[in-house]
C-alpha cells in the first residue's frame, strides 16, 4: 500500500532562497507547486482584474489589458490595509487552486512529495495544509545581495514588504526543519538532500 504523500511547505524572509530551495527538492522528485506564480496568473483573470481595478483605478492595467504589477505593487505596500485587501481579493482562489492540485498530485500514483513554494505560507494559513515546513535561515546581508541580484528592488524594498509579512522569528517558531542557505550552494543541497533521506525515501 502507498504511503500518503507528504506536503513540504517552505517559508523564510523575502529573498531568502525559498524558490531555490523548492527546485532542489523538484529535482530529488518532488512535484513542486508554486503558490506566487498562481497569484500572478490570477492576477490577469477578469474576475480578479475587475476587483483590482474597481478598487485601485484602471490605470494599472496596460493597453493590453493587463494589470502592471509594479504599480500596483507600489500602491499596496505603502498600507497594510490595501495588503490586507489585495489579498483577501486574490488569495481565496489561490488557495482554492493549491488544494485542488494538492489532490490530484495526491491521487497521483507517482507522486512521492509535494513542495509548496508560498511566499505567504504562514500568513495565508496554507501551513495548516502542510505535514512538514521547512525554515529557510539566510543572513540579512544575503537576502539584500539576492534581491539587487535578481529582482533589481530598491535597497528599502525588503523592510518595506517585511512590515506586511509575519516576523521572522515566528515562522522559525512554526517550522519543523530549518536549512541553512547562509553558505555555499553545494552546502544548502547538501542538507535537502539529508531531509529528503530522513523524511522523504526513509522506510
């Protein structure tokens, strides 16, 4: 009889290296589901387009009819109240998709674990959905390289969006195994690949 598949939720600061983290495991053969992509394509759906724009002005869309992201990103994270707004219009969906493909991945003979990449995992209580999370520890100082690196934010970027997340500490407080992304990436793949064996293909 098969055993019941596990779901790996993975949670840490802004830029901490979660993406990372979830392609090592998509890589040990993980099916991977990424919760911020969904977001994004929810964002340009017409019910949640209509939403965003009725609340926020018809500016942010482009002559394509798309909703621009960095706008609308400038707008929400000046008050935690139109964060809060946001994502009360987007996340139900969200969440309604995530459950819906954690079933079938579930129903999935082939399935041997499933890693859900969240950005807001804690927040948006899809923990409560997850049989184990995962801590991704990195210092400050790699989290900001990362995001001038990659993301090409402002320097005051992360600290703004931090305000509107939870601290920290408690998702360290809510997690069941921490990685830490503070070396080298041989090092970080090193510890996956020892969770993947204790938790994962243990017999």
């Amino acid at each position: 009889m098969k055993q019941r598949v596990k779901v790996i939720g993975i949670t840490g600061g802004i830029a901490s290296g979660k993406s990372t983290i979830a392609e090592m495991l998509d890589s040990l053969g993980a099916d991977l589901i990424d919760a911020d992509k969904i977001c994004h394509e929810l964002i340009n759906t017409n019910d949640i387009a209509h939403e965003i724009t009725k609340r926020w002005g018809s500016h942010l869309q482009d002559n394509n009819g798309k909703i621009k992201r960095d706008a609308l990103a400038e707008i929400v994270f000046s008050d935690k109240k139109e964060v809060s707004a946001l994502n009360s219009i987007i996340h139900p969906k969200a969440i309604e998709q995530i459950r819906s493909k954690i079933a079938k991945l579930h129903a999935k003979a082939a399935t041997t674990a499933i890693v859900l990449d969240a950005a807001l995992l804690v927040e948006s209580k899809l923990i409560d959905i997850c049989d184990i999370v995962l801590f991704i520890d990195t210092e400050k100082n790699g989290c900001v390289s990362r995001v001038q690196n990659s993301r090409k934010w402002p320097l005051d970027e992360i600290a703004k969006r931090e305000k509107f997340q939870d601290l920290i500490p408690h998702k360290r407080e809510k997690s069941d195994v921490i990685i830490n992304n503070n070396n080298s990436k041989e090092n970080t793949l090193n510890q996956v690949k020892d969770f993947w064996c204790q938790f994962i293909t243990k017999k």
